[in-house]
C-alpha cells in the first residue's frame, strides 16, 4: 500500500472525512444552543494506525480517523446541582405560598382585622352614650356581623387554599411518575443504542434534563450502576433514581408513586379527604425536599401537632385563629378573664349577665350570649342551643366555635334592639354597667397569653411576615448556590458561539487542505498516466 501511487490520495481523503465529521459536530452544536440541557460535543480525532515499512526503516503514518464523538460533561457537577435543585424547588413553593397566606389576613387595610375591631368597640363606645337608641343597637349588631364575618372569610380563604394545595400535590405525583416514565424508556433506548459500542450522547442529554426536572419536584438520587461486562469489553451501566433509599426507576422498570384520601384528619383544622403520598406498592414514602416537601409542609405544618411537619403551615395558622374566636367569645359572653395576669381566671360582668333593655323589676339575667356559631343550616344558633352543645362544661361549649362558624347569636340577629343586654340590674335604661366591663375587657393583656385581642392577631400576623421573610432568605440563598452550580456546568457543558467559530474555520481549513491535497495528487497521476507515454 506504500509504494502505491494512490496511497497519498488514502491519507487525504480521510482528512477530508474527518474534517465532514468535525464541521457536521460543529453544525450539530450550533443548532442545539438554545435547547434546553444539551451538552457540547467534540470530535475524537487521533492518528490513524500507520503501517510498517517492508525495509525496516520505520513505520509509514497513514493520517486520521475519527473514533467518535463525546458530550462534554461533568457528572459530579450534576450530582451536586440536583441536590440543591431539590432545595431550591422546596423553599420556592414555601416562600410563595406564605406571601399568599400573608395576602389572605388582608393587613393593614380598610377592611382588616384592626379595622372591623375598632368600627365593632367604637360601637359600643357609641352605644354607652344613649344606651335605648335602637339605631345605635342595630349599628352594633352589623359590626359585630363584620367583625363574624372577616374570620369567616379568611378561615374560608385557608380552606380554599389547602383545597388548592392538595390537588397540586395529586398533580405532582403525576408529573413525577410521568418524568419516571419518560426517563425509563430513554435508559432502554440509551442502552439499546449503546450495547453496541455507541454512545447515546443526546438521549443522555434528554435523560439529564427530565432528571434536573424531577430533582426540583422531590428527593433524588441518581446514578449508574455496574451489572459487570458487555462482549465488547465495556461496562454494562444500568440508571438508577432512587428516592430516600427506595428505587424509582431501576433501569427499565418503574415504582411508581400514588395520592391515598385519608379516613381521617391529621389536623383537627384540616378540610376532609386530604391526600397523603404514598409508593404505589404500599410502602411508606420518605419526602425528604423538593415542591412536593414544600407543599405538604404547607398543606398539613402545625408545629409538629399530631405526627404533622414541624413547619408552620395552613393548619397552625387556623388553629390561632380558632383559639382567638373561642377566648374572645368566652371572655365577651361569660365575663371569664384573668383580670391580673396572676394566672387565675376571675369571673366579672360578661354579656350573659346583662338585661334587656325591656326588663321589668323582678326579672332575671337574660343569659343571652352575644356570640355564638352557625348552626348545621347555617343560621346563627340560639344561646339555648349553643349551651346544649357543651353539657354543662362551658370550656366544651366554646370549643365547637371555629373562625368558619363563628357568628353572632340568633337572639342578637333578630332583635338587637331588645337583646343587646348591658344594664346590670333589670329596667334601669341608663345603667351601662355590663356594657362598660365589656369595653373594659378589649385592653386586657392577659386576655391572651400574647396579650391583648389586637396584640394577639398582631402576633399571629408578625408569624406569618417572618416565615416568610425566612422562607425569602433560604430562597435567595438557595437560587444564588443553585444558579453557581448551573453557571459551572453551562461553562463546561454549554455551546460557545465563539468556540465554535473557531472550530469551524479550523476544520474548512483542514477540509480545504485535504481538498487540495487530493487535487494535488491528481495532478501529478495525470501527469503520471497520460503524459509520460507521450
């Protein structure tokens, strides 16, 4: 083959070739820079196995050949980047999710809880000035449906929300079956295609980009496993995600994830049939970080009450709301509060201890509570009725109020004039005295052990502006790491418009080259075949 006259023509076509491959890589680069999780290629080009030459001299070169084309990529990089994508997918779904808790109090507003507070007392404040005024009396009877009415709504607004919370989490589990499934048929393509000898470059980089997706969603791990040795000498490599030590894709083969409704409330708080997340074969299912961690933290948090997350979500914030309602209702209806803050609980002049304003000499209390809770029709229930819920506990009785229920009672819906009872001994019309002490309860700070009835929601509300402002910090922190890591990886993995520039005028350098080569050598066979005879 050496002494060939065509053996120059050999070394410059395959020049030529390799210089096709490198300006189609190039090309293939190029039109992939703007696809999402695609890594560079570069051409592996090496010298050609020269050949020996029959006098012993030496060995003859016999130019390139391409023995393949590889991505460029740093798989430690994407280990470290998928765990914290896991985070970052976490603190996302918290951070944004508190800023819409925050929005629902609806703090400071014209029709926030400080608000309809005020207008309610100023009422009262009113009332004490002309005590039988039935105008002033119905006035009181609305702000008091105002003040019923903002816990209502933003109970109402908490449920809606968990109600919202709870299907994003049945459409995740979705998403991430889906993205297993996906991920599954791409690892028996790669390994279809692969097997024998190739590489899979861009079904690996679709494979890396479902897998980035799914690292923001929950928990994972993902990795290659040895099964030994192919034919062809090379590694038998199976992809394995695993979630909390459990095996979501194992090569081919998928666990999937399902939503089971619960029997029962993990919360008292809670809205019914909830979803918990389960592995469709019934094993318990770890959910460690990820959107997912993020919405059932927010969903089911309540301090750690009842086996729930730690985090303070929907349910801790209700239950706050429902304790406020029930303390203030007790404290307004009985009279029961600890006037001192010497950890006693003294009984003065609460509504119950009132007389109507039509009362007679002789009469009784009128034993009438100013707050109560809808009744099953949704209806202001009746102090009578509201009484029997308890069975003679008081505590029991005001424990079936929540910030949803909570109402004024039936007797002061439909005659505020007569019922509203603040006189202290019967048919004295000017006599205020239980009207005062119940004026007198709204600065008490040991109403609640935060303090007074604004400090309380103050507190409350103050809870949900740091969480958030928390959740903000992690957030911020979280991005600054995560958009680190990716900028690491895109300088690796990523396609420059300059670098491949370069390398195109590199290789129509070398493609030109082995062009002219062949020419070259064209020249001189002619000369060779048709002229030397002549």
């Amino acid at each position: 083959m050496s002494g060939s006259s065509f053996f120059g023509i050999d070394i410059a076509t395959r020049g030529l070739y390799s210089a096709q491959r490198g300006l189609a890589t190039v090309n293939h680069n190029i039109g992939n820079i703007t696809t999402p999780g695609f890594s560079r290629q570069v051409l592996e080009q090496r010298a050609a196995r020269p050949i020996l030459m029959a006098n012993g001299t030496g060995m003859l070169g016999t130019g390139s050949e391409v023995i393949g084309v590889k991505r460029v990529r740093d798989e430690y990089l994407d280990v470290k980047y998928r765990t914290e994508a896991q985070y970052l997918g976490e603190w996302d779904v918290k951070q944004a999710l508190l800023e819409e808790l925050q929005v629902i109090y609806n703090e400071p507003s014209e029709s926030g809880f400080n608000t309809v507070l005020n207008e309610f007392y100023d009422s009262l404040q009113r009332l004490s000035t002309d005590p039988s005024n039935p105008s002033t009396r119905a006035a009181l009877k609305e702000k008091a449906v105002m003040l019923t009415k903002y816990f209502n709504s933003v109970a109402a607004h908490f449920e809606y929300m968990q109600n919202d919370i709870n299907e994003i989490i049945y459409a995740k589990v979705q998403e991430i079956n889906s993205l297993a499934d996906q991920i599954a048929k791409l690892n028996q393509q790669i390994y279809s295609y692969e097997v024998s000898g190739n590489v899979a470059n861009d079904l690996r980089d679709q494979r890396g980009y479902l897998v980035d997706k799914l690292a923001r969603l929950i928990n994972i791990e993902a990795y290659e496993v040895s099964y030994g040795k192919l034919p062809n000498g090379q590694d038998d490599l199976r992809f394995v995600i695993t979630i909390s030590g459990k095996a979501l894709v194992d090569h081919n083969k998928v666990s999937y994830l399902t939503t089971i409704q619960r029997e029962n409330k993990l919360n008292e708080e809670d809205i019914p049939n909830l979803y918990d997340v389960a592995w469709a074969d019934g094993n318990r299912l770890v959910v460690k970080s990820g959107e997912l961690k993020g919405y059932l933290d927010v969903r089911d948090g309540n301090e750690g009450l009842n086996g729930s997350s730690d985090f303070r979500g929907i349910p801790y914030y209700m239950r706050k709301l429902n304790e406020f309602v029930r303390t203030f209702a007790l404290t307004f209806n009985e009279g029961l509060i600890d006037i001192d803050g010497d950890g006693v609980v003294e009984d003065v002049m609460g509504h119950v201890d009132g007389y109507k304003l039509n009362s007679k000499e002789g009469d009784s209390a009128a034993g009438i509570r100013f707050f109560t809770m809808f009744d099953e029709n949704g209806k202001p229930m009746s102090s009578e009725d509201f009484a029997k819920l308890g069975g003679g506990d008081i505590e029991e009785m005001y424990r079936h109020i929540t910030a949803k229920n909570f109402s004024i009672s039936s007797e002061i819906y439909e005659d505020p004039t007569n019922n509203i009872c603040i006189s202290s001994a019967p048919g004295e019309v000017g006599n205020f005295e239980v009207l005062r002490s119940l004026i007198d309860m709204r600065h008490n700070p040991y109403m609640f052990r935060e303090g007074s009835p604004e400090d309380y929601i103050k507190t409350v509300i103050s809870c949900v502006g740091v969480d958030g402002q928390l959740a903000m910090h992690y957030l911020n922190n979280q991005t600054a790491i995560t958009q680190q890591i990716d900028n690491r990886r895109e300088s690796v993995s990523g396609v420059s418009v300059n670098e491949e520039m370069s390398n195109l005028v590199r290789y129509q350098h070398a493609y030109k080259a082995a062009a002219k080569m062949i020419q070259t050598y064209d020249e001189i066979l002619d000369v060779l075949v048709n002229r030397l005879g002549v």
